[in-house]
C-alpha cells in the first residue's frame, strides 16, 4: 500500500476512535462518577476552543486543499507579465479577487 493511503487510513481510524471515546468518557463522567452536566459542558467548550484552533492551524499549514488558482491577476501581477513580454498594460477592474 502506499505510504499516504497508509497515513490517511490511520488518521481516518484514530478520528473514528475519538469520536467514540469522548462521547463515552462524558457519559461516564455525567452518570458514572455523578458530575454534573453543566460542568462538563463549561470544561468541554473550554478544551474545544484551543482543540479547534489547532485543527484549524494544521489545516493551514498543510494547504487544507484550498487552490488558489481562480483569483483574478493583480494590477502588479498583469504589469510584470506585461514588462516582461514588451505588451502594455490594459485597465484591470479594481476590485481583483473573487472572494
């Protein structure tokens, strides 16, 4: 098998995992060991702040499969094209970008 189906395989398998743990460990928590609800709601959305901030960063840093080939050229971008093909520049719109 190749090595990145390998690593997508066993990150799809430890987010199976969790998925599955961390609901439990909250049931446990709530009926098992008697900690109220709320409690574990206000911690939980405590820890879900920075867990989701990293999963964000790791997706940034990775590229998170965002192309960004559909953006329109930039007025800097058309004239160095231009410099350097000896063409002049024609009028852009302003506003350049898609999003």
């Amino acid at each position: 098998m190749d090595s990145r189906l390998t690593k997508r395989i066993n990150m799809h398998l430890l987010i199976m995992v969790l998925c599955c743990v961390i609901p439990a460990a909250i049931l446990t928590a709530i009926f098992i060991l008697g900690i109220p609800a709320s409690s574990v709601l206000f911690y939980g959305l405590i820890l879900l702040c920075p867990l989701v901030h990293l999963l964000m960063m790791r997706g940034m840093m990775s590229g998170g499969g965002h192309s960004h080939s559909h953006e329109l050229p930039t007025r800097a971008t058309a004239e160095m094209a231009a410099a350097e093909s000896g063409e002049t520049v024609k009028a852009l719109p302003e506003k350049t970008s898609c999003h």
